[in-house]
C-alpha cells in the first residue's frame, strides 16, 4: 500500500464511492443518535402503542356488551314466549291465576296456568316461580292428590339471569314482563297474552 492510497478506499470493483454534495462520501462524518433522541423516540413508541391498545380494548369492550345485550334480550324473549304460550293454551275459566298460592319449596309463584288443549290438559297445572334470590325462573306441573292439596310433579328451568319477573292482568289475559341480566347489561320483553280456549 502506498501513502497516497491510505486514505481512499475502493470497493472490490476498484470505484470510489459516491460523495455526498459537500464533498464527503456518504458515512464520513455522520454522527449517531444521542441517547436523549432514542429516550424520545422510544417515549414516541409507547404513546402510539399505548394508543392503539387502548382503541383496541374500548372495542373488544363495545363487542362484548352488544353480545351480552343480545344474549339478554334473548334469554328474556324466550321466558316470555313460553309463558305467552301456556297462557293461550289455558282455558278462560279458572285458566289463569296471577300471584297463585300454591306451596312452594323455594322462591315465589308468580303464575298458574290451567291447560286445555296439548300434551299437558289433563288436569294438570303448570305454575312458574320465581326464584329471586338465584335469579331463576322455573316450570313447574302439579296435580292435586286424593285429599285436594297440589303436589309437584316435576320441574324444570326456563330461564338463568333473571333480575326482574312480574306477570299483571289485562284485558282477560295476562301482560308478562320479564328482565334478564348478562353481563353488565340488562334485556327486557313484554307481552300480553290471554287464554283462546273455552
């Protein structure tokens, strides 16, 4: 190597690199990051993703109350189709009983239905309790015994979440309101239904 060559530097092609417009070639004289623009930018990152992460909980947040307003709404709308649907199949007289005081192992009767017509019209009542404390709302069948007392025959659950059930007369029938809670939100539904059978 001669001294003349010890300050140039050639690429494997033997061309000298390009120069930049002040007469310098490109990375001679080029300083680093400081330590105070990298803490900036690092700050900068975390802002933006900070942000982001945020947007994206808030929606995962919205898509999780539309789904439990749903779920709700559902659950609700089912109760109060098949209480509807035991009302109008009872028949007009003694058919439907509001408040009905039929003993109870635990919560509270809120309705008793008479069936006349379908699977169920033999004599049996179908009585929906209202299990406040659990949230539960159950249909129930009982039939009276030899000496005249109802006795419960079986029992299923109609509906889990139940924050609010209130059956009321009208106009022959009976207007039902039901409220069911999933999650942080409450559904609601309502009819009004009366027996079509003599």
């Amino acid at each position: 190597m001669t001294p003349s060559s010890l300050g140039r530097t050639r690429s494997a092609s033997g061309a000298t690199p390009t120069r930049a417009a002040g007469g310098r070639a490109w990375g001679a004289g080029v300083r680093g990051l400081t330590l105070l623009e990298i803490v900036i930018a690092v700050a900068l990152g975390a802002v933006v993703v900070g942000l982001v992460g945020s947007l994206l909980v808030a929606g995962l947040n919205i898509w999780r109350r539309g789904r439990d307003l749903q779920e709700a709404q559902a659950h609700a709308a089912v109760l109060v189709d098949a209480v509807a649907r035991d009302v109008r199949n009872a028949s007009q007289t003694p058919g439907v009983i509001v408040q009905p005081r039929v003993p109870v192992d635990d919560g509270e009767p809120v309705l008793a239905v008479m069936p006349a017509a379908g699977p169920e019209a033999s004599g049996e009542w179908i009585v929906y309790v209202f299990r406040r404390g659990r949230g539960e709302v159950l249909r129930q069948r009982y039939t009276a015994d030899a000496q005249g007392r109802m006795v419960q025959q079986g029992s299923r659950m109609v509906a889990t979440g139940v924050v609010g059930f209130t059956v009321e007369p009208a106009d022959g029938g009976v207007t039902v309101e039901v409220e069911v809670r999933r999650g942080r939100v409450r559904g609601q539904a309502r009819t009004t239904a009366a027996p079509r059978n003599p």
